[in-house]
C-alpha cells in the first residue's frame, strides 16, 4: 500500500509554478478557467461542489499564490476586488475556496493528510473533501500550522439529472477561510468499513455557490456527518433530492450501493418525505415493505442497516394568533421505529430530535438552519446540527447492538457549536444583468427541485391532506 501514496508538495521550493487540474496534470487546483475548460468539473458531485454563480464564470476570481508555505488565495482581497467591480456589497462576510483536486488510481477508500498555514488569523476555517463534506471546521491562528488527517471514498455514483453511474476517479480538497496556504498533501489507500447514506433530499449533498457563505446554500446532513467520525470509516453519500424508497431503488441509486457494498460496511436509511406524498408509499402500506426489503438485501450481503427517522420540519400552524407545531412525518417517524424494533435494527429517531429542537427554539429562531424560505432543507448550519443529531443518536446505541460497535466507537466528541449567521443569497450585480443562464433558467435546479416545499407549511399540509383523504385516511 505504501508504494501507492501520491505525495504532493505545494511550497514554492519544490514546485516551479503553481499546479492547475487538468486531464494531462494528475494533481492540481481548480478555478474558474478550469470549470470552463473541462465541463465535467461542473457535475457538483463529481467534484468539490463549489462553483460560481453563471453569472460569474467569465470572471477570474480565485486568483492563486505561492511562497515558501505553500499555495494560497487571499480570499478578503478577492471578495473585496469583486466587490468594487460590481458597485455594491453582498454581506455578511463571504469567502473564495481554495480548490485542489487529484486523480486515485481506483475507486475505495483514502486517507489523506494535509499540511496548511494560517497566514491570517482564521477565527472559523473549513476544510471540505469530496462534495463539500465537512471534515473539520475551527479556529487557527495566525502563524500556525494545521495537520489534519481525514479518510474518504472514491467511488460511482448517478449523479443528479443522469440516468448512469459515473465513474468518481478523483479526491477534492477545498479550504475555507481568509488566507489559508496548502503546503503538503498525501493520499494513501486504506481498508476500512464504509457508511453508505440512502435518502432524500434532506440527507443529500448538495454544491454551493461562491464567495460563499454558510447560510447561503443547501446542505445535506450526510454531507456534515464525517465532522462527527474519527477516520475509521469513511461516508459515501448516495443521497439524492426528490427520492422515495421506491424511486431511489428504481433509477439505480440502491443498485449501485448493493455492488460496492461489502462485509462490515453500514448502510443508513432515511426516507419519508418523500413516500408521504405517494398514496401507495403511507407508514401503513408501501413504506414500511420497502424499507423491510432494503434490510433484508443489505443483510444478504453481510453488512449492517440503520434505519433513520425522516428528519423533521420546521411547519407550524397558527390559530387566534398562536402558533402550534405540525408533526407531517409523525406516522413514518412511528412506522420506522416500529420496524427497527421487529427487525432489531438500530434507528436513529431524527425526527424526534429535530423536533424537539424546532419547538425549543420556536418557527422563527430556527429559520436561520434553513434555506432561504425553505421550511424543509437545511443549508450547511442545519446540516452541521442535523449530523449531530445522528451522532448522538449512534453514541446512545451503545452496546445494544454488539455487531455495530465498530462504527459507534468511530463517533467522536461532538462538534464545537456553529453560531449561525444569517445572510442572503447571492444577487446578480447591475453590471452583468445581460449574462444568460446557459442552461436557460434563472432558477437553480435544487430551488425547483425543492418548491414544494418552499410554497409553505400550509400548502404542504393541504397536499398531504389530499393524498390521505385519497387513502381514506385523515391528517
């Protein structure tokens, strides 16, 4: 294994000129010239998931440097220059990721290693690998160096808006902050188990646009979840937005999860919010066979399920000027905990934790979790939280489960808190008001994707009252 390391050095002294990806250079750093050049770069799950808004991909933002600690971007600089270019200040503070990519020779599991410092003071530094699956996120002074090891996975996956698997030949490395410089990488395969997520949009990855700004993008709490794990397993995200425990099977999602799975993995479950807008798919029908039949496939091949409760809303209902919780997933939440209990296998209740959040914090105070007027989707703040719900939740199985002990003593202490702070999405300046969408909408897919859910609690329940009454059932 060790003949297999690619060892990469970024310090001005052992490479003649800063390294940019491309299909001829194995290893490199990803800016906006590179998204144009290669649209493959453009398949957010294929890559970092950061990209800029269309409007801004003529524009050359991330501008790399290079000295004796390595390769860096003075992000303040760069947000600033953008800033002035367009006449006007998009606040609060936004940042421009530091973006390196390299080719693995196969898919499986890596560790990696990095070396950066901190040329400014870094009060909040992220560090993101694959589709901007947070692996640590802290403060670093100025001056020091950070190293950081993480374990991560390679492999195929649909992405959204294709019908076949793509071939995920590389690892991505973003770094978040004010002026963080990249100095060593190295990338080693390993055999360790795997977490295989299989959900809806709420557990998905998702991109992000930049400069970028934690509250200003969707974030899926599979996406969260290694924040929470000490590098003895690795995630490998097949989440995918709109999808039920039937048409995740039937496009190919579950398929592909069955062909790389093997003993000892763990596959988490989570679906819900989906099926309860399908007559056929209720917690008394469709719901609880499909779930039942993914367990018993998973088992078939000697590794581990864990069913997790769909993940609560931020929905209410007001009367005479009160406002009153409205629990839609109860009856899937009961349904899935019923069927862990028969099944004997461990459920993560999301959905109780979420909620009981929510209703501690009321319907306004937990808005900053969410996607702008979403009441459904987290962005990365609610997704950092929502990874904690499920860390706590493996924590609390202790020994019950003896043959999950190797992922449950992977959890590790919980996150430092993330204070949230709210910020608008980004707007397209006055200046560049005649650039097009090249995909000819003004409207980012995962917004279409997520309507639904962003008309409203009240129209989503007036949808779930039609499909119940269709069943015969009452909300």
């Amino acid at each position: 294994m060790k003949s297999e390391t690619l060892t990469i050095s970024l310090e001005k002294s052992t490479q003649d000129s800063i390294p940019f990806y491309s299909p001829s250079q194995p290893f490199g750093f990803v800016d906006e010239a590179a998204h144009n050049a290669q649209p493959s770069l453009n398949i957010f799950e294929l890559n970092s998931g950061f990209n800029v808004p269309y409007w801004y991909a003529s524009e050359p933002i991330t501008q790399i440097q290079q000295d004796e600690n390595g390769c860096f971007l003075d992000s303040d600089a760069l947000v600033q220059t953008l800033w002035e270019k367009d006449g006007a200040v998009q606040p609060p503070q936004r940042f421009v990721p530091l973006c390196f990519k390299a080719a693995v020779p196969h898919a499986g599991n890596y560790r990696v290693k990095l070396t950066l410092t901190a040329r400014a003071e870094e009060e909040q530094l992220l560090i993101f690998h694959g589709c901007r699956c947070l692996a640590w996120k802290g403060s670093v002074r100025q001056g020091a160096v950070l190293s950081i090891c993480f374990s991560v996975n390679a492999s195929p996956i649909i992405p959204n808006g294709k019908t076949a698997a793509f071939e995920k030949n590389t690892l991505d490395i973003a770094v978040v902050g004010h002026c963080p410089a990249l100095d060593f990488v190295s990338i080693t395969p390993i055999e360790v188990p795997t977490i295989y997520l299989a959900g809806d949009s709420t557990m998905a990855d998702y991109g992000a646009e930049y400069p970028y700004h934690p509250a200003a993008c969707y974030g899926g709490w599979g996406q969260a979840l290694d924040l929470y794990l000490d590098g003895s397993v690795t995630v490998c995200n097949h989440a995918h937005n709109g999808r039920s425990t039937e048409t995740f099977r039937n496009e190919g999602h579950f398929d592909l999860i069955q062909k790389q799975l093997r003993p000892g993995d763990f596959v988490v479950i989570q679906f819900g919010h989906n099926d309860q807008k399908h007559p056929h798919l209720q917690a008394y029908n469709g719901y609880p066979e499909n779930l039942r039949r993914f367990i018993a496939e998973i088992r078939a091949k000697k590794a581990l399920p864990i069913l997790a409760t769909p993940i609560a809303r931020n929905v209410w209902t007001e009367q005479n000027g009160k406002l009153t919780y409205n629990d839609l997933l109860h009856d899937h939440a009961q349904a899935c905990i019923a069927l862990g209990k028969e099944l004997n296998v461990p459920v993560l209740d999301l959905h109780q934790a979420a909620m009981d959040e929510i209703i501690r914090l009321g319907r306004d105070a937990s808005k900053i979790y969410y996607h702008q007027g979403d009441w459904t989707h987290t962005n990365d703040y609610g997704a950092v939280r929502a990874a904690g719900y499920a860390a706590d939740e493996l924590r609390s199985l202790g020994e019950a489960f003896p043959d999950y002990l190797p992922l449950i003593q992977t959890v590790s202490a919980s996150s430092e808190p993330w204070k949230p702070e709210a910020a608008l999405l980004l707007e397209k300046p006055a200046r560049l008001a005649g650039v097009k969408d090249p995909n000819g909408t003004e409207e980012e897919t995962a917004a279409q994707d997520h309507q639904a859910e962003k008309d409203g609690g009240d129209a989503l329940a007036r949808l779930l009252a039609a499909v119940q009454s269709a069943c015969g059932q009452s909300v």
